[in-house]
C-alpha cells in the first residue's frame, strides 16, 4: 500500500502543477476578455442616464432595446459553438471580438430610437456565440473537479468589470462630454468599445487551440494533461449521451435550460438598472455614482470565489445554485423598500449581485457533469441560446410590470419569483447522477 501511495502522489502533484500551468498561461487573459466582454454589454446602463433625452427614448423603448440585443445573440449560439469546433477557438474567439469592439465603439453614431434598436441586434450577433464558446473551450482544458474554481476566476471578471467599468463609465461621462463636440455618451462607447477588438487580434495569436497543440507545455506536460482529461471523459461518458441527437432527447436538458433561461433575469436588473436605483435614490453626480456601483460588485467578486470553491470542495452544485437564486431574489424584493435611501440601496445591490454572479458561475459547471466531448458543443450552444432568451424578455416584462403599477414594485416582484423558480427547477428537475459534477 505504501509504494502504491508513494507512485499516485508524485504523479498527482505533477498534474496538478500542470494545471497551474494552464491556468497561468490562458485564465488572465480570458479574464481580461470576459472582463471587456461584460463592460461593453453593460455600459448602455450608464450611458442610458444620457442618452435616453438625446434620442427621447421612453423607459418602455430603453427596456426594448436592452432585450433586442438577445435576438441576434440567441441565434447565433449553437452555430458559433458548432463552428468553433470545426475551426478551433483562436478564429472563433477573435472574430467575435473584432467584431463586437467595432459595433460597440459604432453606437456613438446612433441618433434615433429605430438606430439604438439595429446597433443593439447587430450588436448581439456580434457578441453571440462569446460566452458558450467559452465555457466550452474550458472543457477541452480543465476535468469536471476543477471547473468550479476555474469558472468562479473567470466569473471574477464581470465583478472586476463592475468595479472598473463603474467609475470609468462614471469618469468618462462626466469630464469627456464636450471634448471634440462629442456627448460624454459617445465617448463612453468609443473608449470602452475599440480595446475590444484589439485584443480580439492579440487572441488569434496568443490562445492555444487544444492541448495537444500547447506547444508552451513540454511534451511530458502535454502527456500527463491529455492522460487526465482522457480520464475524466471516460468518467463522463460513463453517466453522458454521446452525440447531441440523444442529448436533445433527454429531459435533463430541458430543465437545465429552464434553469439558465430564468437567471438573466437578475442580470436584467442589476446590469441595466443598478446605476438607475443609486440613482433614484438621490445621487446625481456621475462620478460619484460610479464609485458607489463599483461597491456591489467588490462584494459579489469576493463572496463568489470563497462560495465556488466551497461547492468544488463538496461537489455538490445543485442547493449551492438554488441558495444564490434564492438570495438575490430576496435582495431584488426589498429594492422598492429601500427607494430613497442610497446607503441600503446600494447594500440590496451587493447582496442582489452576490446571489446573481454566484449563481451563475456555479450554473455553468452544471451542464458539463453530463455532455460528452461530442455533444458539449451543441449542448453548451443550446443552453446559453435558452439562458439568453430570458435576457430577451426580462426586460420587456420588467418595464411592463412597472407601467402597470406606475412603480418599480411589481417589475421586482416578478424578477424574484422567476428566480426562486429557477433555483427550484435546477434542485427538483435534475437526476441524481446530475447532482454532482
């Protein structure tokens, strides 16, 4: 027994510091992709407080034109991901974000409502396919115990995004209005949208297709990587349908679709209309009110990564998503209680947002416990195009609920008995062998 301890030690150790290796080498500049990725689709919520009198666009209208963006992006999902596949993540990845950089920094020409609704559908084709591509791409590197921390870092980026992007934005639309005969609206779009499609060059050049091509990885490296994560896919296959036909034949997947369909709909809130209840609760300086937004981001970022690895160290994923939805439901409830108040505005915000982005790095290491290497594409392709149709009517519905009662009340109070239903959806709807991953 010992010196079969002694030999799966050594050997243990020696994988793992290829992981480190790995995520080393890709997480930083993922991050700083994903991290770009969030603030040009958010920073609409800023320069919306602008904007929104320039094109005498009505809440209802801006509420439209948050949703639109999810037309394009939905449809593109599962061919992106398919594409990819074919074609390597280094084409894909870099072509979605030259693209989206250049639409983003486009919007500072819009001028009309109808203008503001076509900038955001291309927009949405642009930026479509990102984030499933992503997620799939970590499959081709990382096993199923490692994906909780290695999401969670990745995730850390839209919380870094709501720290940097909100005194940016904040600074940007302050001081730059003016410069060059441009509204500090426009600037906001070109500053925060070309470096985008800057790194979308860097990507071709610096990302690695699979690892059997790392050629930054020695060749023992490459060995032991390629030896574990074969492992871990004959673990997959084991309990996994082989082929994306049978897993559309499952109804598993279907309810982890509804799960992800449900969870933009904090996104909804908290992305578009944080900087609009900061607002409202009485504080108008831009600048100030991008510090103040950076806050509940700072808070989500940190409790996200402890709460990840607490569910990797468990392996458990079902209750410690459900439990998020559950909490930021409660915090998104109380908004309207603490209208006017910015000190406990601010507090729901972080709370809110630690449930949302918490929520959502653990739902992603969901889905991969049960599609194989053949049918993740597809999968992981078919689940985010869900995910963001509930981007696509969380907005109209919210602003709906608030015409009704001529108050924010009840557009809350349908955002949170969505997510409770998403929480309950992802605990009762899933099978056993689905619990862990």
């Amino acid at each position: 027994m010992e010196i079969a301890t002694s030999k799966v030690y050594p050997a243990v150790r020696e994988v793992d510091q290829v992981y480190k290796k790995v995520i080393r080498r890709l997480l930083p500049f993922l991050f700083l992709c994903y991290m770009m990725n969030f603030m040009d689709r958010v920073n609409i919520s800023f320069a919306h407080l602008e904007f929104q009198k320039d094109l005498m666009l009505s809440d209802a209208a801006y509420a439209l034109g948050v949703g639109v963006f999810f037309i394009g992006y939905v449809l593109v999902e599962i061919p992106s991901n398919l594409l990819m596949k074919k074609i390597g993540a280094r084409l894909t990845i870099s072509r979605i974000m030259i693209l989206w950089g250049l639409v983003s920094a486009g919007m500072m020409f819009v001028q009309t409502p109808v203008q503001f609704y076509i900038a955001r559908i291309l927009l949405g084709f642009a930026e479509g396919g990102f984030f499933p591509g992503i997620a799939l791409y970590l499959t081709y590197w990382f096993p199923a115990h490692k994906r909780g921390q290695v999401t969670s870092r990745l995730f850390f980026a839209v919380a870094v995004a709501g720290v940097v992007g909100g005194p940016v934005s904040g600074w940007i639309m302050a001081n730059m209005g003016g410069v060059a005969g441009l509204r500090g609206w426009q600037w906001l779009f070109v500053i925060e949208g070309l470096p985008a499609s800057i790194l979308g060059i860097v990507a071709y050049f610096y990302l690695t297709d699979r690892p059997g091509e790392a050629k930054w990885l020695t060749a023992n490296e490459r060995q032991l990587l390629l030896t574990d994560l074969a492992e871990d896919e004959k673990k997959r296959d084991a309990q996994s349908s082989h082929s994306f036909a049978q897993v559309m034949k499952q109804p598993r997947i279907y309810f982890i679709a509804l799960g992800s369909m449900v969870v933009p709909w904090a996104s909804s809130v908290i992305n578009f209309w944080g900087p609009s209840i900061i607002k409202n609760a009485g504080v108008t300086d831009y600048a100030f009110l991008g510090l103040l937004s950076a806050i509940p981001w700072m808070a989500a970022g940190i409790f996200m990564i402890y709460y990840c690895k607490r569910s990797d160290r468990k392996m458990e994923r079902r209750w410690h998503f459900a439990s998020m939805c559950f909490l930021a439901a409660l915090s998104i409830s109380l908004f309207p209680v603490v209208a006017g108040s910015p000190f406990l505005s601010v507090l729901m915000l972080a709370t809110g947002t630690m449930g949302y982005l918490t929520a959502v790095a653990l739902f992603w290491t969901i889905p991969p416990a049960f599609l194989s290497s053949s049918a993740a594409a597809g999968g992981l392709g078919f689940i985010a195009m869900a995910s963001q149709s509930g981007g696509l009517l969380a907005p109209v519905v919210f602003s709906w609920g608030n015409r009704l009662t001529e108050s924010n009340s009840l557009g809350f109070v349908i955002v949170s008995a969505i997510l409770i239903l998403a929480g309950a959806i992802i605990v009762l709807g899933l099978p056993a062998t689905s619990k862990k991953s």
